[in-house]
C-alpha cells in the first residue's frame, strides 16, 4: 500500500465523508418505548378510556440527508474519453442509485455490457445540480485503482476513489 492509501479513522472506507456512510458511521436509532401488559382492573376501576387499546409509539425513523446524489457507471477504458468530454451532464446517463444488483448490471448501465468483469467498470458518484462535480469515484481493487488514478490525474481531477467491491461483484 502507497503511504496516500491509508484511511484515517476519521474517515470513510468507502471514500464518503464519515457522515454520509450508513456503514461506518450508522445512525443512532432511538428504540420506541414497549407497550406493557394490560394490567387486570376491576369493574369499578374501568373507564371507557382506559378500556381503549394503547398505541405504541412510532419507531423513529431515520431521517435521509437531502442530496442529490447520482451514480455513473463507465468502462475503465472510456473514463478518460468521458473524463475529456466536459462538462458530464444528465446525457451521459447519470442516475439516482446503483440499482439493486449493484453496479455490474448489463440491464442498468450499457457501460456493464462491454465488461468481462466487473471490475473493469469504474462508479462515478457525483452530488449537486452540476452532475459533473465528482465527489468519489469508486473502483473494485488495488490495480484499478492505480489506473483510474492516473487517468484522473491526467484529466485534471481529484476526487476520492474509494475501493469497493461489493459494487462490482
């Protein structure tokens, strides 16, 4: 590992700032009180109102940060082709999630139908109105990783890249 491939353990694993990662840095989730047993009263204690059946609080729900984040999924051999052609608007096929099977999905990205592997593809993750404002780019191993580097280096860019296969798998 190169001495700029550490992560701090301020940081991500998977490149996100640590607020934005559900998995390294989960949200806390206050537990909803238990309802307790209905307690035996007598006759004369009851009351229509305390006949009536107790609701148990809503669990809490997590509130999603509001971002526009989107997801691009390219062919490692056409990111610096697509890189070259700035701005990345809405037409290169930017979307609003990877998608259930992940990011090698033929039927999802046209890009995932000319990889042999998955990790010949490269995820693009981009936030803001501007689709071209890179905020990670997310790759399956190490050597892709030096590739995709290199091809952002040479395009002028510096967005993190984050290793992870789970995408690519």
């Amino acid at each position: 590992m190169g001495k700029n491939s550490r992560v701090s353990s301020a940081e991500c694993i998977h490149g996100l700032e640590p607020e934005a990662c559900d998995l390294c840095s989960p949200r806390r989730v206050e537990a909803a009180p238990r309802a307790s047993a209905p307690r035996a009263r007598s006759a004369a204690n009851r009351s229509p109102r305390a006949s009536a059946p107790v609701k148990a609080a809503e669990p809490a729900m997590r509130v999603q940060q509001a971002t526009s984040r989107r997801y691009l999924v390219v062919h490692r051999d056409r990111l610096g082709e697509l890189l070259a052609s700035a701005p990345i608007d809405d037409e290169a096929g930017w979307r609003p999630e990877l998608g259930e099977a992940g990011a090698f999905d033929p039927i999802r990205w046209e890009d995932a139908a000319l990889a042999d592997r998955g990790a010949e593809l490269v995820v693009l993750v981009g936030s803001g109105p501007d689709p071209d404002h890179l905020e990670l780019v997310a790759v399956a191993n190490q050597p892709a990783r030096t590739i995709v580097a290199d091809i952002l280096r040479e395009a002028g860019r510096s967005p993190r890249i984050a290793l992870n296969p789970a995408w690519f798998a």
